[in-house]
C-alpha cells in the first residue's frame, strides 16, 4: 500500500470511532509478524487530543482481549509539555496512561516518554532522536492541527526537522487550551518529534473530525506540499490513511475513495 494517502470517510461519530479501532489493529496486525520474527516490540506513536478518545475507548471495549498484539505493543510519546514534575496531570504521557496505556495494561517498561523535566532539553532530544534512529516508528497515529500542525510541528517546521523544544504558537495554545480549563494553564514550550522521524512511520493513521477541521483538512489535501502547512508532508509519506468523519469532508472535497 505504498501510494497517495487512502481517504475514509466515516458517516457519524461512533462510526469514525469503530473504523479508526479496525484500521488500527489492522495496522497492528500488519506489524506482529515483523516484531515477532526479530523477538521485537511494536512502536506505536499516539496522539493526544480530543479525536482519538473514542478511538481509545473502542480499543479499551473491544479488543483488549488481543494480548497477542497489547504484549508487543510499546508506546512511543509524539510530544509532550516542557518543564513539568513527572506527576503533572497535564503531561501527555500521564493523559495517555490514565485513556489507554493503563486500562490495556501496557506496563512502563513499554514506553519511551519525554523527561518534561530535564535539565537539558538538548540532551532529551538528543536521546529520543537516538532511539528514533535505531528503531524507527511502525505505526504513527496522528491529529492534525487546526493550524495543520503534526504533533506540535508547527507551521514553518522543516519536513527533515529534528526532536526538539518548540514554543507554542498562538493558534496551538487556543487549542490546548480547552483541554485545561483556559489559557492560563496551557504550558508554553513542548518537545516534539520531528517530521524527519514521523515521515519515516511504516504506517501513519491521520485522524480528523468536525467541521472546524474541514478547512485544514481541503488545503492538506489540496494546498501545494510546503513547510508552512506541515500536515501537508503527510502527502510525501509511505501507507497514510486518513480517517475523517463528514463533517471534516467540505462540501468542496472531490469525490472521495471510502
Ligand atoms: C494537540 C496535540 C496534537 C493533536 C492536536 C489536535 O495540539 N499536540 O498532537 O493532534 O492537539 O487535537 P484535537 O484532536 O483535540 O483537535
């Protein structure tokens, strides 16, 4: 399935949910039989957000029973807040444990995490880009941005870009902010994996819902491929499928392949 990105269009919500959980453990599937012929896990990026929760919620309810798949399963951060105490409910990792990782009993040693608290962030960054360079990511799922950012690969990042601390554009902390209770709580600076990275991913799942996401959505199929929309590398990825609900679909959109 090496080609242009595969779009799905779901007609309602659990629908977007259900097919997001099948693809994804079709992925996962895909995946067993290369971690297992090297004795290796299964690196999965996963995004936070409010899109993927159901998707969570879907894998939690109907296919925890795959201990086949969970057992190799081994959670890789996409990004995360900068320079918060490990236990900070905000963080990423901690908002993933408590939605996914802990009810699929995913235990820590299946989890490379940033260190928020570090006290280099050069050298954090340095350290995920070393495992990064070693195993690569099998799967990335993803959400994209409401100003077509990936993870927080915010307009401007280089499609060969790097692990790094970035600061949050005006736009990414609007966004965040509904996830926190207002601006104020809504750290300034993150890390991020680097689109050099994430475009590498064996397979990538894009996730996308609402009409808010609509416009994004038509300029990342359509808009000339360019670092000032980063959702827009995904069109130079390998197996990219995009999982979007109707209201994503303008109404503009050309017939699409469901
Ligand atoms: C945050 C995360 C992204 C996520 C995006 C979309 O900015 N850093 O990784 O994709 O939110 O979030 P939502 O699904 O709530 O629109």
């Amino acid at each position: 399935m090496d080609t242009a990105p595969t779009l799905k269009i779901a007609p309602n919500n659990a629908a977007f949910h259900t097919l997001a959980a099948d693809i994804f453990m079709g992925a996962l599937d895909r995946m067993q039989d290369r971690a297992a012929a090297k004795n290796g896990p299964i690196r999965v990026v996963l995004p936070t957000g409010s899109t993927p929760l159901g998707l969570y919620r879907e894998l939690i309810a109907h296919h925890a029973h795959r201990r086949d798949l969970w057992d190799r399963f081994h959670y890789v951060a996409l990004d995360d807040y900068a320079g918060l105490a490990p236990d900070d409910r905000r963080l990423f990792s901690n908002w993933l444990d408590r939605d996914i990782l802990k009810p699929l009993s995913i235990p820590s040693s299946h989890r490379t995490i940033f260190n928020s608290a570090a006290p280099s962030p050069s050298a954090e960054c340095a350290r995920m880009d070393a495992l990064l360079d070693e195993s690569g990511i099998d799967i990335a799922v993803l959400g994209l941005g409401t100003n077509g950012h990936i993870g927080f690969n915010e307009p401007g990042s280089a499609f060969d870009a790097q692990t790094r601390l970035i600061h949050l554009s005006a736009d990414s902390l609007a966004a965040n902010a509904a996830y926190w209770g207002g601006i104020d709580h809504v750290p300034h600076t993150a890390y991020t994996l680097g689109l050099g990275h994430i475009m590498q991913a064996r397979e990538t799942i894009l996730l996308v819902q609402g009409s808010h996401k609509a416009d994004i959505l038509h300029r990342m199929l359509h808009d000339p491929i360019s670092t000032a929309l980063p959702a827009t590398a995904l069109r130079r990825m390998r197996n990219v499928t995009i999982i979007a609900d109707q209201a994503a679909i303008s109404a503009a959109e050309p017939s699409p392949q469901t």
